[in-house]
C-alpha cells in the first residue's frame, strides 16, 4: 500500500517581517504596539532615536535613564545616549 504524504501544503511559512530591530530593546514589544507602561493600545506612545540609530518607546527610554544604572547610557550599546534631532 502506497501512502500519499500531501504534506507539501502545509509546510509552516516563517513570517520574518519583524526583525529584532523592530521591537524595543527595553521592553521588547513591537514598535506599533505601545510600551508597557502604556496600557491601552492606541495610546500616545511615541518613539525616540539615538544618535546610535536605536530606537525605543520614549517612555521605555526615559524609564530607563531615570534608573542608577543607566549612568545615561543607550541600554543597547552602553554608549552616552543623545536623542537624534
Ligand atoms: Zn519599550
Ligand atoms: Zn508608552
Ligand atoms: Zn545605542
């Protein structure tokens, strides 16, 4: 008895269209979602660039210096973080 495999269709389809640039490096949700301290989507949850051409949800970022730890730092590249104009 010969067996069929009709397994050609239902081959899963890898959607690679957010790559990790597209999501917060702090909370890491995506960049049209809003932060987590933002609780309903839709919310003004705006996005900030460094001069080190990372972005993050302002109020990811802001959170982020306001702790000891960041020593005003990019959370990602730990170099001295200046917003992009
Ligand atoms: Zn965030
Ligand atoms: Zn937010
Ligand atoms: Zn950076």
């Amino acid at each position: 008895m010969k067996v069929k495999i009709k397994s050609w269709n239902s081959v899963a389809i890898w959607k690679w269209d957010v790559p990790n640039e597209e999501v917060c490096g702090i909370c890491r949700v995506a960049f049209d979602g809003c932060c987590s301290t933002c609780k309903t989507p839709g919310d003004d949850c705006p996005l900030i660039w460094g001069e080190c051409s990372h972005v993050f949800h302002m109020h990811c970022l802001l959170r982020w210096l306001a702790t000891e730890g960041s020593r005003g730092q990019c959370p990602m590249d730990r170099k001295a973080w200046v917003t992009a104009k």
